[in-house]
C-alpha cells in the first residue's frame, strides 16, 4: 500500500463548484494502475464515483457523470476531481483510492458539504 494525501473538499451551496486532489505520498517504482474517488454520505455505504486508468480512460458513476471530471495530472501520481453543479446529495466524505502494484489504498477522507 502506499500513502495518499487528500485535499481540498469543503462547504459550498447548491450550484456551486469543488475541487479535490489525491497526490501519492511516497516514491512509486512501477505506474498507478488506477486512481479513483469513492465517498460516503451520511448513513450510507461508501460509494463509487469515477476513476481514471494508467492509459487514460475512465469511468463515473451516472449520479455524477456530466457534473465531475476526474484527471490524471501529467507527474502520473496525482489526480484531481472536478466538482461543478454540486447538489445537496453530493454531500458526504470522499475517499482517493488507488490500485498500485496489486494492493489499494485509501487516503484518509476529506469531507464536502453542499448546502441548498
């Protein structure tokens, strides 16, 4: 496994905008195999959001696709989610998670709140 650091995230009303960033935290030998987002609303199960491959396809959840982007910034260890017309339901604790040399990771969470 290796370290995640998470940041970003935050309080915003409805409408509104957010970015996150997942950087990998220590010196990798191999390529990420995936990075992705997950969040956990309140009372709820954790939940997939997008994720981004090595090569660069990726893939989101339907209850977010249109309204996030996940990038893969160009040093190959961060990803960044864009967040634009963020809805009260979008509120929850969300988790980076990356697939690295055959184990995941999770970062330690970082919380979004969207007020109506």
């Amino acid at each position: 496994q290796v370290q995640l650091i998470e940041s970003g995230g935050g309080s915003v009303q409805a409408g509104g905008s957010l970015n996150l960033s997942c950087e990998v935290a220590e010196r990798i030998f191999h390529p990420i195999s995936i990075m992705g987002w997950y969040r956990q609303p309140p009372g709820k199960e954790r939940e997939f959001i997008a994720n981004i491959i090595s090569a660069g396809s990726t893939n989101y959840a339907a209850s977010v696709k249109g309204r996030f982007t996940i990038f893969l910034l160009i040093n190959k260890r961060t990803t960044t989610l864009q967040m634009n017309s963020l809805k009260p339901e979008d509120t929850a604790v969300y988790y980076c998670n990356v697939l690295y040399d055959g184990d995941y990771s999770w970062g330690q969470g970082t919380q979004v709140t969207v007020s109506s």
